[in-house]
C-alpha cells in the first residue's frame, strides 16, 4: 500500500478524474438525473453571479440615492433591492437543495461502486488478509461521504468565484487595469502560500485522524461482536486498554490538526482583512485627485474578486 506522505497532488488529480469519469460517462440508472443536476448547479451559478451583481447595483444606487436626499431614487433602490430578494431567496435555497441532492446521488452512486467491487471474488476477505488496507468499512462509507461532498463543494466554489471574478472584474478594468491586475497577482500569491504552506500538513494530519477514529470505532464494534467471549475470558480490562491506547491517538492526531488549522486560520484571516486595504492602496491616489467616483463600490468589487 502507498503511504499517504507519498501521494503527491498529480497522483489525487488522476485519482479523482478516475472516479468522478465514470459518473457521468457510463450507462446506469442515474446518468441522466445526475447530469441534469450537474447542469442546474451550473446554471444557478451563473443566476447568482447576476444576482451579485444586480445587488451591488442595487446597494449603489441606495447609497447614492440617500447622500443625494433623492427620494424618488431611493424608492426606486428599494424596490429594485427587493425584487432581488424575491429572486433570490428561492434561488439560494434551490441552490443548496440541488447540491444535497447531487451529493446525495453521487454518494449512492459510488458507494454502490465500490460494494460491488467490495464483495466480488471475495474481496472483502483478501483486502483484510493480505493487502494492508486499513478498515474498509471507513473507506466506503465516512471516506466517500466526505470525498463526495468536499469534493462538489470545491468544485462549485471555485466555479462561483471565477463567474463573480470574470463578472466584476469587467467593473474595475473600466476604472483601474492596474488594479484588476494587482488583485489577480494577490489572489494566485495567496492561493501558492496556502497550497505550499499548509496543503500537505492539514491533508496528511486529516487523513490520519480519520484513520485513527476508525480504529478507535472498529476496536467498540468488536467488543460488541464478541463481548460473551471477552467476558468468559475476563478480557473487559485488556479491550478498555486497547480503545484509550486509541482514543489517545485520536486526541492526539485532531490536537496537531487543530494546531495547523489555527495557524491557516491566522494566514486566512490576515489575507481576507488584507484585501480591503490592497484595492484601497492602489485606488486611494487617484480617488483623492477626483479621477476616479464611487470608491465604496470599487472596493466592493475588489472584495468579490
């Protein structure tokens, strides 16, 4: 078996494409449901990117309308703001269901995959006999929910903010080339740093914790399987031994994670705060000469991108 320290990001890249491949490509029961679910995603995608923008907008003209002491403009605004929230409080909320429902499709999906291949040729035993493998059970069922819904949770989070990038970025090239440019530097430099500097760390340590609870829980089902024989023997304190020594390992494993997680969490949080001030920066000198109007909206979608 190869070590998880050894898999590098290309190996998880064809790894995952030799998963996700099949979900959309092979004839079964659930190709078209699945697809049309995957293009609804997409298309809610592009719906809220238009929502964004129609919001900010919105926001704009609201502000706008009150420095003015314009009445009739901040009605118009207001109305304009709720016709959004009419359009987009079901969109959000289909949004969120569409996606539970795609994940939920696609766990079923591949953990029928997997069982087959689990239970085929007696597989279930050699895996357990000669291969390596730790708990299996772990692998098809926690493994896959959480490979199912990260991974589709990634992937529309990167989709959402390149429609929002591509849609505001349209906004601050008309004001600031300059700046649209610095803002795209900012954001690859960020992404490397996090990638670099924590990506292995927080992968490797969150492989390992939940290796190690699958142990601790394997440990509880087998005094539960056979709890008349480890009573007959009187084996109750050796079992409890076995799941502390585990417990301990977990506890162990989820306090280093932690660990790095808070140190990511500095990182995030110095970045995040950070894009306020950079587009300010870059804005600020001709702001002040009067070339450039509505810096609050420029920021705004600055902070989107």
């Amino acid at each position: 078996m190869v070590a998880a320290s050894d898999v590098r990001f290309g190996d998880h890249a064809a790894a995952l494409r030799s998963l996700v491949r099949p979900l959309f490509t092979e004839h079964h029961p659930t190709r078209r449901r699945t697809i049309l679910e995957a293009c609804g995603l997409v298309v809610l995608c592009l719906v809220h990117t238009g929502l964004f923008v129609t919001i900010s907008y919105a926001q704009r003209d609201f502000s706008t309308s009150l420095s003015k002491k314009d009445w009739p403009g901040f009605v118009a605004a207001c109305w304009k703001y709720v016709g959004v929230i009419i359009v987009a409080a079901p969109s959000f909320a289909q949004y969120r269901y569409l996606e539970g429902l795609f994940c939920l499709h696609a766990r079923c999906w591949l953990t029928e995959r997997l069982l087959a291949r689990y239970f085929a040729d007696d597989n279930f035993y050699h895996i357990g006999a000669t291969s390596g493998i730790d708990n299996p059970d772990q692998r098809i069922t926690e493994d896959v929910r959480l490979f199912v819904g990260q991974s589709v949770g990634f992937v529309l989070q990167v989709l959402g903010k390149l429609l929002n990038m591509v849609a505001f970025c349209g906004v601050l090239w008309s004001i600031s080339p300059l700046l649209v440019a610095i803002l795209l530097g900012y954001s690859v430099l960020g992404t490397l740093v996090i990638v670099k500097l924590f990506g292995d760390s927080v992968q490797l340590l969150a492989f390992a914790k939940l290796r190690r609870e699958a142990d601790l829980r394997f440990a509880l089902v087998r005094v539960r399987e056979h709890a008349e024989s480890i009573a007959f023997f009187r084996g109750g304190a050796r079992e409890e031994g076995v799941a502390v020594t585990r417990l301990g390992r977990v506890v162990e494993t989820a306090a280093s994670l932690l660990l790095v997680e808070r140190r990511l969490a500095i990182f995030q949080n110095v970045y995040e705060y950070a894009t306020i001030l950079v587009p300010g920066m870059v804005i600020a000198p001709r702001y002040m000469a009067g070339e450039v109007g509505r810096a609050g909206r420029v920021l705004g979608a600055a902070g989107v991108c």
